[in-house]
C-alpha cells in the first residue's frame, strides 16, 4: 500500500464553478498508482467541491444561480463581520460538499464520461483556494 499527498491551489474571479479534473489528473499520474481511492478536501469554509457534468457550460452557470438564490444577501444573518456574501457562502459550502472521493482503476479517476471536478466558490471576490489530494492504493 502507497499514498500521496498534494495541495492544489484554484484560483477563483469570485461566484462560480471552477474545473480542476486536469490538475487531479496529473496529480494521479505522478502518483503511479494503479488501484485506489483518491481523497479531494477543500480547506475552506465558504467554497466547496462538486462532481458535475463538464460538457454543458450551462450547467454550472444554473448551479451558480440556484444556490445564489437559495442563500441570498439580503437575508438577516448575525454573522456579517466579513461582509454580505460571506453567511450565504457558508450556508451553500454546507449544503454541498468539502471532501469527495473517487476510486482509481488502472491508474485512471473512476470518473463518468461527462464528468468533471469543480471547486464551487460560493463568494463574490476573487480567492485562492487550497484543495489536499490524498490518493492511497496500490
């Protein structure tokens, strides 16, 4: 049994889904291992991770807004010491989801054809968001 460890960092220009699945990718193949789990974990509070179709831009931009919707700024929130759009990123990073794993076949993400690896930042300002990839297998 083998692991490894990376830190990939995503830029992000504010509200939106960012694919990363390519920088995942390499990082798997650096690992030379065949069968396994690989672990993502977003070290952040107000973004999250998603699996999500990567052929239809549109797709993202309805996720986007959806969640834009669910959790807006101008509801009252306690938390506002980091300003309006923070309490609703929280809210939408705890409906959806920090950590995702995929299994390894092959030295290959066990993903499906249509599918892609975002980070969702949920603020309106651009960040840098850290994501630790862990992969464990053989």
């Amino acid at each position: 049994m083998r692991q490894a460890f990376h830190t990939l960092t995503v830029p992000t220009r504010g509200s939106g889904l960012y694919e990363c699945t390519d920088a995942v990718k390499e990082f798997v193949r650096g690992a030379k291992i065949e069968d396994g789990l690989l672990t993502c974990f977003i070290r952040h509070t107000s973004a999250s991770l998603l699996i999500q179709e990567n052929a239809d831009p549109d797709v993202c931009k309805d996720l986007r807004d959806f969640f834009a919707q669910l959790a807006t700024k101008g509801m009252t929130f306690r938390h506002t010491a980091e300003g309006p759009d923070d309490m609703p990123s929280h809210i939408r990073a705890a409906l959806t989801q920090t950590s995702i794993g995929i299994p390894l076949h092959k030295g290959k993400l066990a993903l499906g054809t249509w599918q892609g690896i975002y980070v969702f930042e949920h603020r309106d300002a651009p960040h840098r968001r850290e994501v630790t990839l862990h992969v464990l297998g053989d």
